[in-house]
C-alpha cells in the first residue's frame, strides 16, 4: 500500500509539468516561450493600444477586439526585460484566462509567433527552482523541441492573484465607459 501511494504521488507531481500537447511557441527578448494551444484564442497583428491611467506597467492597456474590450499585457515589463520596440512581427496573444469570476478573455504583446510544437511528456522538463525569493510559478515547464528550449508558461499564473484582480478592474471600468 505504501508503494502505491508513493507512485500516486509521482504520478499527481508530474501532472503539474508534465502536459504533453501542442504549444504556441513565441519569441520574447529573444528567448522562446510557449502557451498550450488549448488556452490561445487567437493571434492578431499588432494594434496601437488604449493606455489605462494608473496601471501598473505590465499592463499595456485595453484594445477593442471586435467589439469586444480586452486588457493587453507587456511580458517584457512583467519579466523584467528591457522594453522592445513594435516591429512587423510583433503580434498579440489573445489567450483565455480560468478565473474565479469566469473566463477573462487577454491579449499579452509579444515580439513574434514562430510556431506550433508538438510537445511530448518526456520532453518536458520541471520548471526550475531558484530558491525561496524567486518565484517561478508562471512556468509550467521546460519543453525541448528541436533542438531549442523553450519556456512553457502557466497562463494563469503569468501575473499573481492581486494582479489579475487589477486588470479585471480595468476592464471592468472600460466596460462601463463604452456602455
């Protein structure tokens, strides 16, 4: 019995990183990252961007997506890496965010879309650890695919509680603005 609750255990542990499927791999200050394609919406050419009042930086601002009004995040500001010009490659994600409150709809900027990779369980790797002060929460895993690593995001976790919490409220507010 002790044996089968240790590997119910490895097996639960795994399910946190390991998820094999396809992802959309992206690039971002040079380095590749990847959303699971069942989390992206679509992809759209960049468009210039309302700006918010007293966000905090990482949030770029709101577009309107046919009709619809949708906060877009900088990943540049909120990883800490230096600000990237627009460039004919430069796109919005628009990815679909498990909330408390329902599905909030997203856009988060990136440099460009290079591909969709299949990626295996054994190709996925736990996300590192770099100890207490450093939070790496946001990366589901470490996908290898074609030679390249790639950095496989956990959508819901790409900004903490109380972050989300500031973008529904901005969208929240511009809602009401265009009512």
């Amino acid at each position: 019995m002790k044996g089968m609750a240790t590997a119910l255990t490895e097996t639960q542990g795994t399910t946190v990183w390991r998820r094999p499927g396809k992802y959309l791999v992206f690039r971002l200050g040079g380095e590749d990252y990847g959303f699971p394609v069942l989390k992206v919406q679509e992809i759209i050419q960049w468009m210039e961007v309302t700006r918010v009042p007293r966000m905090p930086d990482f949030v770029r601002g709101v577009i309107n997506l046919r009709g619809k009004i949708v906060p877009v995040i900088d990943l540049h500001a909120r990883f800490g890496l230096p600000p990237a010009s627009v460039t004919a490659r430069t796109c919005v994600i628009v990815l679909q965010v498990q909330r408390e409150t329902g599905l909030l709809v997203t856009g988060v900027v990136v440099d460009e879309v290079t591909e969709v990779a299949e990626m295996p369980a054994e190709n996925i790797q736990p996300p590192p650890e770099f100890g207490a002060r450093v939070s790496t929460a946001f990366i589901a895993g470490v996908g290898r695919a074609g030679g390249q690593v790639i950095l496989l995001l956990n959508v819901e976790k790409i900004l903490d509680h109380r972050e989300w919490t500031s973008v529904e409220k901005v969208l929240g507010e511009k809602e009401q603005a265009h009512e």
